[in-house]
C-alpha cells in the first residue's frame, strides 16, 4: 500500500458514496492493517493533501471534495452531486470528473443563487465574480476560512 | 474563495464585516486554473504542484502579482 492508494481510495469513496472512508474502512479496502492506513492518514494530512478534523482522522477536505456539506453544490449530469470545498474547488469537481456539470452557489453577499454550467469543457459565461479574501501564500494559515 | 452577484456585492460585503478587499477576478479564470489544479487528481501517481508551478498554473489564467506569489516575502 503508497500514500497514492490511500488518497485515491478516499477521493474514490466520496465520489461514490459522498462520505470519506474512516481508517478502518480504508485498511479493510486496501487489506493492510488499521496502524499503516492511519500512518498514511497522517502523512497525507501533514502533507496537505487532505485535511483532517482536528484531533481526529476524520477526513474533512480531499480537495476538491468536501466531506461535509458546504455551499457549493456540484450536480453532475449523470445525476450524481458533490460538495466542493469552496467554487474554485466545485469547479475542480467537475474539472476532475471531466463530464458536464452545475455548480450551484449562492451570492456571500445576497443570498443570490448563482449557478455556473460547464459543458463540453467549457464554461458559460456569467456575470458573477470571484473574490479570494487571502493572497496565496497565506492559505494554509486557516485553509477552512481560504 | 467566494462568488459574488458583481463587484458591488464584493465591496458591500467587504465593508459589512470589515474586511478588507482580497482580489477579484472572473469565474473564467477560476476555471482555467481549477482545470490545471484538480483535473488529475484521479490519476495515480498525482502530486501537489511546487511553488513555481502553481504560479505558473495561476499565470495562465493571467492571475500575477504580489496577491498570487508563493514565494517567501525577502
């Protein structure tokens, strides 16, 4: 078992069951046992790779998943939907699936809903903008507010 | 990183809860760097891009200067 199957083994499950596997989960997929997938647990979070519950090894972030419910929905075309960590990572859902999607928003300022359409790899063009409150060098000082 | 109606609504809720003004840029250029920064991950052997490469990545989308660098502040 690498690393490598472990976060792909997580990113796989949320896609397919929208809840991020526990370690035991995990270890029982990858048939290794619990102390190596909670070791590669910690190396991926250390790494950044994924973002852990503090004090815990439950996944919270597998960008550009969402283990929890957030405001950015993805809907797929096959039906299937997603949480995205913020838009750009609703966005990268789509991006990482490479079919047809909405990612469905709401204004921070209004309540608007807004919704962004991708289709044949190609996005629709809206009136709506971005906003990144903090410059990138910054972003893994509170990578949840980023 | 959030969307907003227009710049407006960007500035009025900046002003509300006293934050200052980040940066503000087009769903367009959002797209062209999540293609780049997600659309491998599914693939095995996968990695988190190095410093320059995700300026590079930002670059493409004509997302520059001091807001957009990795670099340590000298």
């Amino acid at each position: 078992m690498t690393d490598d199957d472990v976060r792909l083994h997580i990113l796989r499950e949320l896609i397919a069951r929208s809840a991020a596997p526990s370690v035991g989960d995990t270890a029982s997929a990858l048939g290794v046992p619990e102390t190596d997938a909670a070791a590669a647990y910690d190396r991926l979070a250390a790494s950044r790779v994924i973002v852990l519950e503090p004090g815990t090894r439950d996944v919270l972030m597998a960008a550009p998943l969402s283990a929890v419910p957030t405001p950015h929905i993805v809907r797929m075309a096959d039906g299937r939907s997603h949480y995205g960590n913020c838009v750009w990572d609703a966005l990268g859902v789509i991006a990482m699936l490479g079919r047809d999607g909405d990612v469905e928003t709401v204004c921070m300022d209004c309540d608007a809903r807004l919704t962004l359409t991708v289709r044949g790899g190609a996005l629709a063009p809206t009136d709506a903008v971005v906003h990144f409150a903090v410059p990138a060098a910054r972003w893994w000082e509170n990578i949840v507010f980023t | 990183m959030l969307l907003f109606r227009s710049e407006e609504h960007v500035r009025r809720w900046c002003e509300l809860r006293g934050l200052p003004r980040g940066t503000v840029f087009t769903p367009e250029q959002m797209w062209t760097v999540a293609k780049s920064w997600h659309g491998r991950r599914l693939e095995r052997g996968w990695r988190r891009f190095t410093p320059a490469e995700a300026e590079g990545v930002f670059a493409s989308a004509g997302l520059t200067g001091a807001f957009w660098s990795l670099q340590p502040p000298m």
